[in-house]
C-alpha cells in the first residue's frame, strides 16, 4: 500500500534532501561542484573563511555561489574537541576551554567575511566536527542559542535512519547523516525511507573519492543520478532555502516559534 503524500515540500514534492559539503575543499570545486551542475542540483558548501588572505583564497567560490549554490558558515576557526589530539598532544585549545563569549565573537567574524564576499538574507551553519557545546562537564553550554541569533538554520550530526520533521525539527540543530563511505545503494535507500516519511534528509559530506571521511565518486554519482531522475517528487535544495521553507509553514499553522 502506497504511503499518503501531502504537498508539504516545494512543487508538492513528497520529501525534502539537502546535500551539504564542510571545509571548502579543493575536490568539491573540481568534482563535487560540476557533477551537481550537470544535473541541475543545488548544494550547500559549508566554508572557513580564515586567515589574511581569505577574500584571494575563496575567490574560486564566487561562481559557485552565483550558480545558485549556498555557500555556508563553517566558524573562522573550526574549532572542535580537545578529545581528538593524539595522546602525547596536547594541541590547542579546544571547546572544552572555549566560551560562549569567543565562540560568538568566532561566529560573527565568519559572518563578516562571507557577507562580504557571498552576501545574502539567510545563511545556514555547520557545526565543525558535528559538536555543538563549549565548556565541559559542570561548565558545559549549548552554542546553539548563538547559532540560532545569526543564522537561518545549523547543521550537526544525527542518529541514523532518523530525518529532521519539517514542524517538529529545530532549525538551528538539525540532524545530518555523515556519509562517508557510504554505497551508493544506501545513500539512495535512505533517501527513499526518508521521503516515505515526508522528511528532510541533510547528508553531511565532506572528500569526493578519497581521503578519511571521503566518498566514493561513483557512490556520489548513484546518489545525484536518483535525485535527479526523481525531482518530481523530491525537492533538493540548500539547507538555508529549505528552512525558510519550513517557517513558512509553521507560519501558516501559526506556530509561535516559526517567526526568525
């Protein structure tokens, strides 16, 4: 028996997908980029735009985001846990010693940078390393609060086979599915299962064919191809412009929490 569909997606489609892509890297503007441009797919791709030279550095990005792509706020300094250094490492500061005050002043200096290069009205962020607290144990904090007063929507990590529900989801802490070395054929069964649910699936990707938490190119393209040959009935699209779609609708219920 067929499952019920109500036109909750853009052009009534049946379930919601976001690709999403951290750290800038170079394979996603030789790879990641034109594959999605051959099918007519919209990304998001998730930058740091650190460092002196970062306008020179991100400059290859303006195409990209006048393309139709979201360029997105990944922090200026990727800052993740202390937990991950090597034993004998020690390494620097961590979240764990990081404020609320300097992860916010992190934040918006990021902003700063990317108004400056890609400006627009809604931008979404991705937790580096999936983690979204400072402090740690009795001192530890929630940096979503900062998140949700600068962005339209923030991207973490999530439990599998479970998709963000667009009136039940917080935005600014929505659930990703890390896909690194995934098969295409489960990258394409999660899809299924989450449009099944009338959902929005967020995959989290960061190598296209290489390297620790890379994909396999040819498991990329199954998963593009069945998006592409399946938009009729499954919206993909960047993570900001979903989540305004999800506002709108709670607007229209009249949710008190939809309004920005």
């Amino acid at each position: 028996m067929a499952a019920s569909h109500s036109p909750l997606w853009p052009d009534d489609c049946h379930g919601a997908v976001s690709l999403t892509f951290d750290d800038g890297l170079p394979d996603h503007l030789r790879r990641a980029v034109p594959l999605l441009d051959d099918r007519g797919l919209r990304g998001t791709f998730y930058l740091c735009p650190k460092g002196d030279n970062f306008a020179d550095r991100l400059a290859p990005w303006r195409a990209v985001f006048e393309a139709g792509h979201e360029i997105g706020n990944h922090s200026l300094s990727h800052t993740c846990s202390r937990n991950f250094q090597p034993a004998h490492d020690p390494g620097p500061v961590g979240l764990e010693h990081t404020t609320l005050d300097e992860m916010g002043a992190d934040l918006a200096a990021a902003e700063g940078r990317l108004q400056e290069l890609f400006p627009c009205e809604g931008r979404s962020f991705a937790y580096p390393c999936y983690q979204s607290d400072v402090g740690e144990g009795p001192t530890r904090q929630s940096y979503v609060p900062l998140v949700a007063k600068l962005f339209v929507a923030g991207r973490t990590g999530g439990e599998y086979g479970f998709f963000n529900h667009p009136y039940n989801v917080d935005l600014h802490h929505l659930g990703g599915i890390a896909a690194e070395r995934m098969p295409g054929t489960e990258l394409v069964g999660l899809v299924e299962r989450c449009v099944r649910r009338g959902h929005w699936a967020v995959f989290a990707f960061h190598s296209i064919d290489g390297g620790r938490l890379g994909i396999n190119e040819f498991d990329f393209e199954e998963l593009l191809d069945h998006l592409a040959e399946n938009r009729h009935r499954i919206c993909t699209a960047p993570v900001a412009e979903l989540a305004k779609h999800c506002r709108a609708l709670r607007a229209l219920r009249g949710d008190a929490e939809a309004s920005p």
